[in-house]
C-alpha cells in the first residue's frame, strides 16, 4: 500500500530531523512513518490477527 505524500507533511518531517542528518536518516523516518500509516489501516480494516496465531506459526513461545 502507498499512501499519498502531502507536501505539508515531508516539509514537518525533514524540519524534525536534527541538523546533521542524513539521507539515511531520512529514508529510515520515511519508512516507520509509512509502515506505522499502514499497521493502522490494516487495523481499522480488520487486517490483523492474533499474536497467538502469530507465535504458533513461527514457533515462538506463549
């Protein structure tokens, strides 16, 4: 899923990073941003499921 970039939105993005950031640091804020956007509209949309699920797939733990 690709949400739609407002200007608005990078502006306030690059003017939190501090002064010596990096393009590194700015793909990385670019990418939580994105994928925290999407965890929240899978969630909405009911596109989750449950952590047990999850555990007993991989193998994990209770």
């Amino acid at each position: 899923m690709c949400t739609v970039l407002e200007k608005e939105d990078a502006h306030k993005l690059v003017d939190q990073l501090p002064p010596n950031a990096t393009w590194d640091d700015l793909i990385h804020e670019i990418y939580v941003r994105e994928a925290i956007e999407n965890g929240v509209e899978d969630s909405k949309a009911g596109r989750t499921k449950e952590v047990s699920e999850i555990r007993k797939k991989y193998g994990l733990p209770k």
